[in-house]
C-alpha cells in the first residue's frame, strides 16, 4: 500500500522548498498559492487512488495472491484503509508547507496527537470480545482525518500570523534569521 503514496510523498518533498524559497523571498502570495495548489492536486491524486481501491481492491490483491481468503481480507483492508488517503496526502503536504516556513513544531503536535488517538483506543478495542481488526482500520482512517484537520488548522494560523504585514516587515534581508 505504500506504493500508492509515493505521488503524493515526491509532491509534499517538493513543497518545503517552493514554499520556503517564496517565504524567504516575502511573496505570501506565492507561499498561499503554493501550498493550496498541492494540497489540491495531492486530494486529486489521492482521490483517483481511494476510487481505484475502491472498485478494483481485489484485483490489486490477486496480484500477490490467489488464495480466496487473502483476497477477501487484503480486499476489506483496502476498501477501509482508502477512506484515508485524500487525509494522509493532505498531513504530508501540509507537513512540508510547514517545514518551508520554518516551524516543524505544529506537525510534530499533530502527529504525537495522532498516535495517542490511534494507539490507545486500538489497544482499549483490542481487549472487548468481539475484537476485530478491521476496528483498528476505521481507528487509523479516524486518526488521519483528524490529524489533516488539526494540521489545516494550525497551518491556517500560522499562515495568518507569519504572512501578515507586521511579520513580513520584521523579516530581513532574503538569506537572514527568520523569527519564530
């Protein structure tokens, strides 16, 4: 499955720089522009992939297996896990506008927010009778969601603040310091 990230994974690489570059060069214009272009063409891709997982999973299964079952399971898996992808193109992409504009720390938050909205209510499933794994699937695809919420959010914030005028003007020269 992780194959099926590897578009969106070149596009979020790509968007650190482009933004920084656009933040240094003090064109919040650009740095908006740039960032909501990705995320757009990311939800595109993603959405392109969630409907081929959606309607051909089991064939995408048979080509690793033949066996009934494996299909069956690889088949739920897939159809479950895809509801995630347009989030987890939008959390790599928004992580990488972030890392342009110099301040990794509201992703890290979102992540670590993340695994403890995942990794504990799973393990607090995993002990009722009746467990199944697919309740730990519909956990993560609720914990991505979540996650590219939180990192619009706090993008949103942060764009407001670092691309007002006031900030803008305390920047210096192209190449210089940027404050927090």
């Amino acid at each position: 499955m992780q194959a099926l990230f590897l578009p969106v994974v070149a596009l979020s690489f790509a968007v650190a720089p482009v933004v920084g570059q656009n933040f240094g060069g003090r064109r919040g214009d650009r740095v908006r522009h740039s960032i909501y272009s990705a995320i757009g063409i990311g939800s595109v891709m993603m959405l392109l992939l969630t409907i081929i997982a959606q309607f051909s999973s089991a064939a995408m299964i048979r080509a690793f297996s033949n066996d009934w079952a494996v299909i069956a399971f690889g088949s739920d898996y897939l159809k479950i896990v895809s509801f995630n992808f347009i989030a987890a193109g939008i959390a790599f992409t928004t992580s990488s506008a972030f890392q342009g504009i110099g301040n990794t720390l509201p992703p890290l938050i979102s992540s670590m927010t993340r695994l403890v909205l995942f990794a504990l209510p799973a393990y607090l499933v995993s002990l009722h009778p009746g467990f199944q794994i697919r309740h730990v699937w519909y956990l993560s695809v609720g914990s991505i969601i979540f996650q590219a919420c939180l990192n619009l959010l706090l993008l949103r914030r942060e764009l407001q603040h670092k691309l007002s005028q006031s900030f803008m003007g305390e920047i210096g020269a192209p190449g210089s310091v940027v404050p927090s």
